[in-house]
C-alpha cells in the first residue's frame, strides 16, 4: 500500500469511527492543513481520487466472482429535502459529448428539451465529470459530511457505482416514480455493482476496444481488423505510437486478456501479471501515453497509431481513417449509470428524468447519437423510425458474436479496488 491509498484508508477509517466530529469538523470549514493535522487525510484522498481517469467496466447480471468480489451489504444514502414539489428542476451532472446536441443550435439539447415540454421540469445539464475519480474527488467531502452536492443527478459508470453504493453516497431509488424500470433488458436489469438495480438506471452501455488511425499505423482497413492487443504492445512498428488507458479497470481488462486471463474471475497472480506485461511495454518505450478520456485529437492527427478507445467515440469520428477494431484476445464491457447522490434535494424530478429516459424512443434517439447500445426493450422498433441504419450497426445493435467477443470485469470491494488501483498506479505514474 502507498502513501496515498494509506492516508485514504485512515481517512475513511476516521469518518466511520467519530462520524459526528468528522461532520462538525467540515461544517466549520476546516482548512486544508487542519484535516491533515487531525489525522483525516481528506486531501490525499482528493489526491488519490485525481490520479485515475475514466473507466468503463462490464455490467450485466455476472454476481462477481472471486476473492475480491463484494459481499458487505451497505448502508443507504441520507435522503435530502425534497423539493421536487415546488422547484420543477433537476441539476444533472454528465460526462462531455454524451447527449444529442441540436445540428442548428449547438446549445440546444433536444432530449433536455423535450423533457421539459413534457413535465415542465427544467434540466440544468452540467458536463462536469472528465473522469470518475476527479468527479469522485468533487464531491466525496460534501458526501462524507452528510451535505447536499448541489447535484440530484449524475452519470457515472459501473465500479465507481459500486464504490459510492459500498459507502452509503447513493439514495435508494423509489421505482414508482419510474414506472419504465421494468422494462429494461434483462441482461441490464441486475449487475453485479448494484444488485437489481437498487440505485441505478443505464445511461448508456458499449464496449472498450482499440481505435487505429490506418495512415499512422501503415494498415489498410482488412489488416487492422486482425490486430491483438500483443500487436499493440509489443509489435515494434508501433514503438512510441500506442495510446493506452489509465485507468485501472480499462488497462489491466486489457492486460488480463493480453496474458490469457479471464478480466471476470482472475486471481491476485493473474492481476500482478497482467501489470507486469504493461510495465514492460512502457519500459521499452511502446506506450507512447497513458489516457483518460482525452485521446481523439491524438488518435485523429495520428501521433497514435493506435489505441484503447470507447466504440461510441470511434463511432463518432465518422473518418474512413479512424476505425474500431476488437482485438484477436476480446474487448470489455461497460455501463454508465445515472444516479442520485444522497441529500439530494431533487429526487423526484431525478426519478421523472430516469423514467422518460427509458422511453424507448427517447433511448434510441440518444444511443443513435451517441452510438452506444439501448438498455430497455422496444427501442430496436423504435429505432426504425429514427434510423434503420442504425439495426444493423453492430456497436448500438450488437448481434450475439460480437457481444461474446466482450468480457465484463470482476467486481470488487473496496479494499480490493484500492490495492489494485495503487498497483497499476505505479505503472502509469
């Protein structure tokens, strides 16, 4: 265990053993040095949460598997005041680029939109979540103090939803208010970081794979299709060309798969040699950089010959040049979900969001902008009448090969999370 990961347990160890002081301490405004004085840590554990970027891990009904798997049952976020009655708005956190954006008007959002039109509620639509760990960073403190975020709605994908759900940051979700809960897709209704789904609905689901630029890396579009991940590792034609992510699910899902291991059910060997063989492709110089959600622009003025990369963005491109391939070993999984922080202050509204967002012409005309995959059933019909293309484009529609070649990664308790993200930490720098 680092220095980092140390002060982050001690400081979650405090807030559990003295949660009245702890709580007083923040509500009086605390400076900086007088949380370290007092033993709290709060600012490496701000730190630790800076270090990742994002990830996007499996989903689905997988119970997790292993000796990390989780098995505590937590506690549930503090409900807030709810003031949905008389304040007909929703303060929704998301990532960028990741809701459909008028082609006439950049600044209008026709999903938002309509929901208002709808239910009178307006949608205050923040893109402020670059990475699931500086997000986390944001709003750990208020969460911990017991405080309101000033958020009733945020996109966040799978295992950090199962860090916040082990820490009792999430609220329970009241299924009457999302009367469209039921008919999500089987295969989305239960994943392994929020059991039935207690706190969560999809917001979106798709696959972690490699994005070539074909003109850096020398390949016509056929021969890219048949690249492994050991290509990209280790083939020295793509020496310094190879973008690769940071974060700890997406890199060693990678590495896992790289070395033969299964990224749903590995041992503690299996992790620490999958770290071992992205090490050496950094040691001989391989990885040019490693990544959160900002590689495009490399990827596209070709300093990347390749990369991992998220099937949505590549889609998204639209660039003969650019092209998604699955590596010969697999790809991963992942779901980003939409939930409610604990104190929110607006959780009806939020639920209401949820449930017109299942919809299934209102989620199939999201997944046909943002080209990730549906979560409810029925939004393959009413795709027709957005766009027919769009049933036979196998990132939004993935037939049942494709989706074999995807590997959900193993859920895990926070302990074991934390281990896991210092070790790989230590590659990534």
């Amino acid at each position: 265990m680092n220095d980092i990961s140390r002060a982050r347990d001690e400081f979650l160890d405090a807030a559990d053993r003295f949660p009245e002081a702890f709580r007083r301490q923040l509500a009086g405004g605390a400076s900086r040095r007088g949380f370290l004085a007092a033993g709290l840590g709060v600012g490496a554990a701000g730190l630790l949460g800076a270090c990742a970027t994002k990830t996007k891990a499996a989903s689905s009904g997988s119970a997790g598997a292993g000796s990390g798997s989780s098995s505590a049952v937590p506690s549930e976020g503090k409900a807030g005041v709810d003031k949905s009655d008389t304040e007909k708005i929703v303060n929704f956190s998301n990532w960028v680029s990741y809701i459909d954006v008028d082609p006439n008007d950049k600044n209008k959002r026709p999903t938002l939109d309509n929901f208002k039109a709808e239910t009178g509620i307006t949608v205050n639509y923040t893109e402020d979540v670059n990475s699931n760990d500086d997000f986390f960073a944001k709003i750990h403190q208020q969460l911990a103090a017991g405080q309101d975020t000033g958020r009733d709605l945020m996109v966040l994908s799978d295992w950090m939803i199962g860090k916040l759900r082990q820490m009792g940051y999430l609220e329970p979700l009241n299924l009457a208010n999302i009367p469209n809960f039921k008919d999500l897709l089987p295969e989305a209704a239960n994943p392994a970081y929020d059991p039935n789904r207690k706190h969560t609905v999809p917001w979106a689901l798709g696959f972690t794979l490699m994005g070539v630029n074909l003109k850096s890396a020398g390949l016509t579009a056929a021969q890219a299709q048949q690249l492994s991940i050991k290509d990209m590792m280790t083939d020295a034609k793509y020496k310094g060309k190879v973008g690769y992510f940071a974060e700890m699910e997406d890199g060693v899902g990678f590495g896992l798969l790289a070395t033969g291991a299964d990224p749903a059910k590995f041992t503690d060997d299996q992790f620490s040699a999958a770290v071992a063989y992205i090490q050496k492709a950094r040691d001989n110089n391989q990885i040019r950089q490693f990544t959160g959600n900002d590689y495009i622009n490399d990827l596209t003025n070709g300093n990347y010959a390749m990369c991992m990369a998220y099937s949505g963005d590549i889609a998204q491109i639209d660039d003969p040049n650019i092209v998604w391939v699955v590596p010969q070993e697999g790809m991963l999984w992942f779901t980003d979900n939409m939930c409610i922080p604990a104190m929110a202050s607006h959780k009806t509204n939020a639920e209401k969001f949820m449930n017109y967002m299942l919809e299934p012409k209102v989620g199939a005309a999201l997944d046909d902008y943002i080209s990730y995959i549906p979560s409810m059933q029925g939004a393959d019909t009413a795709m027709k009448a957005i766009d027919a293309n769009a049933l036979q484009n196998q990132l939004i529609f993935p037939d049942a090969a494709t989706k074999a070649k995807a590997h959900e990664f193993q859920n895990l308790d926070l302990k074991t999370l934390d281990k896991y993200v210092s070790q790989f930490k230590d590659v990534t720098g």
